[in-house]
C-alpha cells in the first residue's frame, strides 16, 4: 500500500492528508468499492485529479457526514 498523499490544497500552508479508496475505506469500515460510489454520487466529497486518480481528504469526509447525520436527527 502507498503512503497517503500530502498536497497542499487551497489551504495556505496548511498540509492535507488525502487518501485512496482503499485508506478511507479502512477509516470508513466499508468496502473500496462503497467509498467510490459515495464519491461518484456526492454523498461524500472528492479530489478527482485525473478520471482515475481519486483522492478522498478524510476531515471533509467526516465532516460530511456528521453534518448528513445531523441533518437526518432533525
């Protein structure tokens, strides 16, 4: 398995971790292949640098869901 990537993305100088399918799967408990469908659908977000390069920033995804999870409690 690669090291996650670190890039530096809009941020300024703030470093961002992203990760394959395959990491935020393993963060996520879901299969790869659940995290890229989420990514295709928008249910979580992405950083698409090529149509096969696909990368996932694992605070925007959290961030994400907790705040889908937030809205459906309501």
């Amino acid at each position: 398995m690669c090291p996650p990537a670190t890039f530096d993305l809009e941020y300024g100088d703030m470093e961002q971790e992203l990760l394959t399918a395959e990491m935020m799967a393993k963060r996520l408990h879901v299969r790869p292949e659940t995290v890229r469908e989420w990514g295709r659908r928008g249910v979580i977000p992405k950083v698409q640098f090529s149509r096969k390069v696909i990368r996932f920033d694992p605070a925007a995804v959290t961030k994400s869901r907790t705040h889908k999870e937030n809205k459906k409690s309501e």
